[in-house]
C-alpha cells in the first residue's frame, strides 16, 4: 500500500551470544497509516521492545544482526548511513520510555533538553527553541510552563517527567512516535491522563503512535489496530475491533480470556499454561505450540505463515479457520 | 456477625524523615503520615481487597498490620487479642499465625538458598515437625502451590517470576496460617501468569478458609478475588464495602475517579473524556481538611477547612467524605 507511513516487512533480530546466536526478532512484519495508532502486545521476552529499538536503530551495533526492509515514507531505516538516520530520529521518528527518569539527563534542567533537538535539528536561536520548549511543555499540559524550564527532572513527579518526555519527543513534531509501555510506572489516573494526552496529539497533529503495552484494557481504549507478539514473531494483527472481540489466534484468545475482567466474578480464570518461552529457547514449530489447546502435530513441525485470514486480519496459525468460524470468545 | 480475625481501629504510621536542615540543626525532622486514623477488619475466612495509588500507604499499612512496622497509634486486634502489646516471643508465635507474601518474586528470596532450603528454614525455625519429616512436608507444599518437585534444587535465578512467586506463597502457607497479607503479588508477572497466581489464591483461600488481605493496584484483579475493597488515599481509607457495592455505585469521588480510569477491555470503549487532575500529592506534604480536596471535582468550602469526617455507613458501604455527613451534622 501507497498509504502507509511505515511499513516494516521481515525485520529479524539476532543477537550473538556466547551460548550461540539467539533470534529475539523474527520476521516481524506491520504496517502503520498517518494517524493511527497501533498496539504492540506481548509478554516479556515476546520481542515488542527488541522490534520497536530496532526500529529506531537503537540497538548496539555490535553482536546484533539485524535484516528486513522498514519502509518510513519510502526510506528504508534499516538501511540509511548513520547521518541520515540521526536527521530523520531527532525530527519524524521518536520514541519514548516506560521509565522517565532513566532517559532523561539528570543534571540538565527539562527546559534545555526540550530545546535541544530543536536547536539541533531545525538550526532555532537559543531564544526561539527556549519559546518553543514552553510552548511545548504547555502543549503536554504542565502548567505554569515558562517557570518550569529552568527545573531538573527530580523536581518533577513521575507523570510530570512522562509529560516532560513527551515534550522532548515532539519538540521536532515527529510523524512518528514509538512509545514503549509509556504508563506502565504510573498510577491509573495519571495513566488516563497521559493515554488522552497522546491521543489528543495524534488528533492534533496527525502523529502515528506504537503503543507498546501488556495491558489488554489500554490497548483496548486507545488503538486503532492491534498486533499481537509471541516468541519473536507477530501471531496476529487486524483492527482493535476485530481482534480483541474475535481473535484468530489461539494465543490472543487465551490472553483474553485469562484477564480478571473477562470470567465471571468468583469463577476460576482460564489460564495459560506454563510460561512464554525465552528468546534463547524457543519450541520448535509455531513457539506457541507447548501451551496451546488447539496443538496438532503439525505446529510442533512447522511454524504456520502470517497470513491473512479475513477483511484484511492476518493470523499465523494452522487452525485459524476453525477459530474464525466461531462468532466470539466464549469464556 | 462474629468478630473478626484481624481489626485496626484508628491506626496511625508515622515516619521521621531526617532532612538536611534538621541535621544541621536548622529546623526540625519531617513527619510523615504514612497510615492515618484507618480502621479495617479482615473477617475470617474473607478476602479483602486494599486499593490505591503509589504513596497512598498500602504497603506500610500492610506490614504495620503484622507489626513488621510498628504503628505509632491505634488499636490492633487479632482473634480478639492486642497485637500492640504483644511480647517477642507472644510475636513470634503470632507470625504462625499470619504470613507475608511480598510483590517482588525475586528480591523477597534468598538468591543462595534452594528452593527446598528455603523452605524448610520455615519449619525448623518455626519447629513445625520433626526434622525427619521436614523433607515430606516441603515437597507436600510445593505441590500444593503447583511447584513440580524437580525444581526442589534450583535457586530463584533460574526460576521463572511466577515460580518464585508461587515458593514466596508456598513459604507463608508453611506455617499454616490463619491470615496472609499479599502485597501487589502478581505486579511483576507476564499477563498469562497472573491468572496463575490469582488462581492459586482463590483456590488457596477456598480450600484452607484463609483470610487475605490482597494489597492491589490493580482493580479489575481486587474485583475479582476479593469480597470486601478498602480504598486508600494519603494514608486514609475514604470507602470500605463489598467489592460489587463497591464498584456498582462508589460513593467517595476518589473511588469514582479511580474505576472510571481503570482501563476496560471494551472493543468499543474509549478513554474517559475527563478524568481526575492531578496526582496524589507527596505524603510529606498533605493538603490540610479532605487530602483529597485539591484533586477533587465536588470539592466543597468544608472540604478545604474540616478534616475528614468519621466514616458514614450508606448502604452497606462506610465512606469518609464531607459529601455524607453525619446524621447529626444534616
């Protein structure tokens, strides 16, 4: 498609260990439309932060080997020389963090850090990027902004420093924003308040959103789509819609169902059993297999294809038309 | 209704926090309430559900309730007897009693003990059974919390979070208690294996008649173990009820707030236009009158002044808030 601003195809991440290379990322394949927002879902180890940093390149360049194509408005980012890729990370691709604090510098008041890409990048006077950090801060809705740019991260609190994060990122007015488990260290109302904050930037400015997150009710209020991780690869992805009310993978539909508010109160939850399998020690087949109740010989054999099952979805499993055949989940 | 297992009646924490001037001799050491004016009971065989932000409390409460913190006020009742004045060795045999299980899986192991030694530690400092039968009896607790006997070997850096977690609650039942405490205990686990853990608690709490104080920031969780919900904020409990009064018409508009910001798995959903302002403030620096008022959408002049009200029963809910007044104060 013509339309979409990124468009990953095949992305794999290798890491050489000194057990051996352990493939973290594996043909990881999405795309992404001007504006919308996506979910990237997965357990620990399933490779959602492992995709998403190399994606923005982040990764260290030695004893990773990564491949594939990521298409960012027809540029490959896999591919660019260092030089292009720092223009294009400080201006249209950012990305922010689960924990504020540990990615902001500590002894530089949040003001000059805001103003930096800007002064960087856009080639501002100190006085032009000091205004737009305000403006900035202002946008993210701290109050007071002018005031505050002189203050150090500590003197924030927690949701605070996020805001501030947030500024920094769209200081360049990004097309892109990859945030990763963006409110998982914050309280539920703040959580709230930062999950509207971004959804309101994305109806302002037409900013696409990665929205890494654990939390199957926060992707459920703010994405437009959804792509669900395990064991290195993408097992399904479609419309939020779709694929939370009726998944074709049997991994998104356990997940589902295993969540407090999905059983009936005082009746046991359905479970997964056994645990997500690390990067380094994957089964063999479709990685799911080991846990699945829909497990033929077939999955322990062969990894199924990411394909597409219905109205544009795509699922890789075997014995996805039997799960498309049934009209929900049904605890 | 029978008294209950565990009872706190106006119970206060309070810190010392040494800041620079006091140490130099200008000005004196913060004090921070911590806990405040709370009362709570866990009936036997309940579970009670305490949530809130972080900072509001909940874990201090937690361990002050099993003296692990020792509260600077109030009355504190187990099975009809006064924790407070309990004696070290009336302490230790009380620990028999009542058990911890804390949120870090890892961090609350000895990194260098076994599962197994960790295990048996319990029973022989607790000299539950013979050493002879110690053995027995361990491998007896791990399969009732799902523990394959294989893993009796292995030290908590190769286990899994939900593993260590399930030694860290095989370790409180050991003594075979009366009452656990589990603070935030599925926080730190992957999705699929929360369900896991919560699982084991119902099953836990069903079959041994356990009491549970589930410490918990997590509502639609609460909601699903728990008959009973504590809310806490700053130190207080604003609204103490059964967990679907609760959740059905919450009357203390920090409770509103909070499950209106829960997150829902509702395809069709969407955030919540307008939500609570804010964040809880520092306990160091509590907003005098309701601590709640700065934050709060139906913040009245009296909010401001008065401190909190004695807690209102309204229905079957008890809720603290200038919103309920007392009889006698309408």
């Amino acid at each position: 498609m013509t339309t979409s601003l990124l468009e990953v195809r095949d992305l794999c991440v290798t890491f050489d260990t000194s057990r051996g290379p352990v493939r973290a990322v594996r043909a990881v394949a999405f795309s992404l439309a001007p504006a919308e927002v996506m979910g990237l879902v997965g357990e620990s180890g399933s490779g959602k932060s492992v995709s998403c940093r190399a994606l923005m390149r982040l990764l260290p360049p030695r004893g990773v080997r990564m491949s594939g194509v990521a298409l960012f408005q027809g540029r490959d980012i896999l591919a660019l020389p260092e030089e292009e890729l720092r223009d294009l990370r400080g201006t249209e691709l950012a990305m922010i963090f689960q924990n504020p604090s540990s990615h902001l510098n500590p002894v530089m008041p949040v003001g000059d850090q805001i103003a930096e890409p800007v002064l960087v990048h856009e080639g501002a006077s100190r006085r032009q990027a000091r205004a737009r950090a305000a403006e900035l801060l202002r946008q993210v809705g701290i109050p007071d902004p002018d005031s505050q740019l002189d203050r150090y991260p500590h003197q924030f609190s927690g949701g605070m420093r996020q805001r501030v994060m947030i500024a920094a990122a769209l200081a360049c007015r990004p097309k892109l924003l990859i945030a990763d488990e963006p409110t998982t260290a914050l309280d539920v109302t703040v959580q709230a308040q930062i999950l509207r904050l971004l959804l309101e930037l994305r109806d302002r400015s037409g900013l696409a959103i990665v929205l890494i997150s654990h939390n199957l009710g926060v992707i459920a209020q703010t994405c437009d789509s959804v792509s669900v991780m395990y064991g290195g690869r993408v097992v399904e992805r479609g419309s939020k819609r779709d694929v939370l009310s009726r998944p074709h993978h049997p991994y998104t539909e356990a997940l589902i169902r295993s969540q407090p508010e999905s059983a009936p109160l005082g009746a046991p939850l359905p479970t997964i059993e056994g645990q997500p399998p690390a990067p380094s020690e994957l089964p063999t087949g479709c990685a799911f297999h080991p846990r699945c109740p829909y497990a033929q010989p077939v999955c322990v054999e062969e990894a199924p294809p990411l394909e597409e099952t219905q109205d544009g979805r795509r699922s890789a499993c075997w014995r996805w038309p039997e799960l498309a055949a049934r009209s929900g989940v049904t605890p | 209704m029978s008294e209950p297992l565990l009872l706190a009646e106006s119970l206060s924490v309070r810190f010392r926090r040494t800041t620079l001037a006091s140490l130099i001799g200008r000005g004196r050491p913060d004090n921070v309430q911590a806990v405040a004016d709370v009362h709570l009971a866990v009936g036997r065989g309940q579970s009670v559900g305490l949530v809130g932000e972080s900072g509001c409390g909940k874990t201090t409460l937690g361990r002050a309730l099993l003296r692990l913190i020792e509260p600077s006020a109030g009355r504190l009742m187990f099975d009809g007897r006064d924790l407070i004045t309990l004696s070290e060795s009336d302490l230790f045999a009380f620990r028999r009693r009542a058990q911890m299980v804390f949120q870090d899986p890892y961090g609350s192991l000895n990194p260098r003990l076994t599962v197994e030694e960790t295990l048996s530690e319990v029973f022989s400092v607790h000299r539950l059974c013979p050493v002879s039968k110690i053995r027995e009896r361990v491998r007896e607790l791990m399969q009732r919390v799902g523990l394959s006997p294989d893993l009796s070997t292995r030290r908590p850096y190769s286990l899994s979070g939900g593993q260590c977690q399930r030694v860290g609650i095989a370790r409180a039942l050991a003594v075979g208690p009366e009452l656990i405490i589990a603070d935030e205990p599925v926080s730190a686990l992957d999705v699929s294996i929360q369900a896991q853990i919560l699982n084991l608690f119902e099953t836990l709490q069903h079959d041994m008649r356990l009491s549970l104080l589930f410490i918990s920031h997590d509502l639609g969780v609460v909601r699903h173990l728990c008959r009973m919900v504590a809310v806490m904020y700053l130190g207080r409990i604003v609204e103490f009820g059964p967990t679907e009064a609760v959740f059905e018409s919450p009357r203390h508009p920090y409770t509103q707030a909070l499950i209106a910001a829960m997150p829902r798995l509702d395809v069709e959903g969407s955030l919540p236009r307008r939500g609570l302002a804010g964040e809880p403030p520092s306990p160091v620096a509590v907003p005098p009158g309701c601590p709640f008022h700065p934050r709060c959408p139906e913040a009245m002049p009296v909010c401001r002044n008065d401190p909190v009200p004695e807690e209102r029963v309204e229905g079957r809910v008890k809720v603290r808030c200038h919103l309920y007044p007392l009889p006698m104060h309408a």
